[in-house]
C-alpha cells in the first residue's frame, strides 16, 4: 500500500514540476529577444537611415515589448549594394534594402516605373507602385522574400562638376554615371557612355575623372558629399529610381503570429510614404543649398514634350520596352497602367 501511494505521490510530483517547467518554457520563449539584421548601401549619417530607418527599428523593438530588435548595418557592410536582395532572399541578411536597378534584369517590369514622364516626386512614384502591385502587375518579382516596402526616391537629374548641360549635345563624348538599365538606355540614346556604379562609388570616381557627372536624384548629393565636387546640375526627369525593402521568407515565418503582426503593422505603403516623403523634403534641401551655393541651374521641366531632348527620351524608353518584349513579357500593358497610376498618384 505504501509502495502505491509512494508511486502515485511521484508520480503527482512529476506531472506538477513538468506543467511547472512547460509554464515556465513557455514564459521563457515569450521573453526571447529575436535579432533581424537590417543590411543597406547608405551611410549611417544619411537623413534616410537616420530619420527613416532607425526610428522604424526602435517601433518594432517598442511595439513587440523588446521581443525584436532590429540591427542596422549600414554602408554595405554585410551585403554589396547589387546583391542585397538576393542576401535577404537567401538568409544571408534578415532584411535588406536596395536599388532595384542595382540587378539588371532582377526587377524588370518594376523598372517600367523609372521611365520617364511616370513620375514627379518620390511619393507619387512610391503610390504608383503599389497601385501596380496591389494589381499583380509586379508583384510576382517579390514572391521569393517577405516584402515591407516599395518606395521611390524622386526623379533624376545629370550633374556635373565643369561642363553645364543645357542639350543633349553637351553630354557627348561625357562618362555619365548611371544608376540603372533605364537611365543608361536614355544615356546611350544621347550618345554618352554611360557608367554603371553603385552610390558608394561616385565620390572616388568623380574625384579622379573616372567619370564626368552622374545622373542622380537630389537627396545622395548631400549625404555622399558630392556637393563639394560638383558645380552643374540639370533638372531633367528622365529617370526615376526605385527601392525595395524585403525580409527573408522563413524568418519571417519563423515568428510567433503577435511578432508577424508588429512586422505588418509598421510596414508597406504606410512606412513607403513616410520615407519618400523624407526623400522629397531631402531632395528640395539639397537643391536649395546648390542654389545658395551659386552652382548652375538648368531647368528641363517637361523633357517629353523639349525639341531637344524628346527624342533621346522616347528612343530610350522603347529600347526599354522592347528589350522586356524580347523577354516575353508585356512591358508595354505595364507601362500604360503605370501611366494611369501616375494620374491617380499626383501628389
């Protein structure tokens, strides 16, 4: 009899320390601090990490109770700024920002968005993003990531440190940085040798005359410092650059459903406008200070429809066009719903 009820007083001890130690795990799990490792090209002093970035960082640590943090690297030190996708695709990086032109051939339905005319401003170019991705017209680019952000960054313009550009015939026999296939199919329309290069890279190569100017939105000016090398600037919309900010697939996964739901809320259009919207503000600083430098101006408003420049435009934009039909896809239907969308984006 004592044997038994020895047993069962075990027995009962047993079942209590193990509910103890499943409350006890699940407490422990709930406390668990996960750590996304947030890779970009960017310098960490630039007003995008600092205003946009790390303040998003710090509302997920908050929101989730400290249960995510979120550690940035900047100034592509875990990720080259051409591969930073792929990197978070992969697992290599748990989130990753980068210029979708940055991967010829990567994105090339999102690109039909750089053409010009498509856009103005950066949250123009961000609304019509996610008109085409809310409509599957893009969307099929991002199925291999968790996406959080499409955003744009305004619209280009050519600088140049000793030669104004006024017609495209200034630009010949120029080395243009270019940021994506786009810029670059209109650059070789002009007739200028254009130069692929990530952001990082200009400041050394426009200092010892790799290149001649570079065709750039207002923002990175500042933040790379290319202000103290350049003189010229022509405002001419003939690009517009693209961002994507995604999130490997089974990291995010991997998360408890209360986590997933603090990534979520502090993600898509809503953290896209914000930070085009520091892009915008960025961009008219940025050219204010040129004009209060006494840099040269030139203003090209409506590039389509210039004697001058609509041709090389135009040129540009169906080399494009043709190249995504040579493909099999149907560039063309995308870049008129992508014309319709910059109507109902005007902002």
């Amino acid at each position: 009899m004592r044997t038994k009820r020895s047993i069962g007083v075990a027995l009962a001890a047993a079942v209590a320390f193990s509910g103890c130690s499943d409350r006890e795990a699940t407490t422990s799990a709930s406390n668990d601090v996960t750590t996304l490792r947030f890779s970009h090209f960017m310098t960490a002093n630039d007003n995008i990490n600092t205003e946009g970035f790390e303040p998003w960082a710090e509302k997920i640590e908050e929101d989730s109770n400290g249960r995510l943090k979120v550690e940035i690297y900047p100034s592509a030190t875990l990720s080259k700024p051409g591969a930073t996708y792929d990197a978070a695709a992969k697992g290599t990086v748990d989130i990753g920002m980068q210029v979708q032109g940055y991967t010829a051939g990567r994105f090339p339905l999102t690109q039909v968005v750089e053409l010009p005319g498509i856009s103005n401003t950066a949250q123009q170019q961000t609304c019509i993003l996610y008109e085409l991705y809310n409509n599957n017209a893009i969307s099929d680019e991002y199925e291999d990531t968790h996406l959080l952000s499409l955003m744009g960054s305004g619209q280009g313009a050519l600088h140049t440190a000793d030669k104004p550009i006024r017609i495209p015939e200034d630009m010949r026999g120029m080395r243009i940085r270019q940021p994506s296939v786009v810029a670059s199919h209109v650059i070789d329309a002009i007739g200028t040798a254009p130069v692929g290069m990530p952001a990082s890279d200009t400041y050394t190569s426009l200092q010892r005359g790799v290149i001649d100017g570079l065709a750039f939105t207002w923002q990175p000016i500042q933040a790379f410092h290319l202000d103290e090398l350049l003189s010229h600037h022509t405002n001419i919309p003939f690009y517009n650059s693209t961002f994507v900010i995604t999130m490997n697939k089974d990291k995010y996964n991997s998360l408890p459903d209360d986590l997933k739901k603090v990534i979520d809320d502090n993600s898509g259009i809503a953290l896209s406008t914000r930070i085009a919207k520091i892009f915008d503000d960025s961009n008219d600083a940025a050219m204010a200070a040129a004009h209060a430098k006494g840099d040269t101006m030139i203003d090209i408003p409506d590039p389509l429809h210039d004697p001058d420049w609509q041709d090389p435009l135009l040129e540009g934009t169906q080399r494009y066009l043709d190249e995504l039909a040579a493909l099999g896809l149907d560039g063309e239907a995308v870049y008129e719903q992508a014309k319709a969308a910059s109507v109902n984006c005007k902002i």
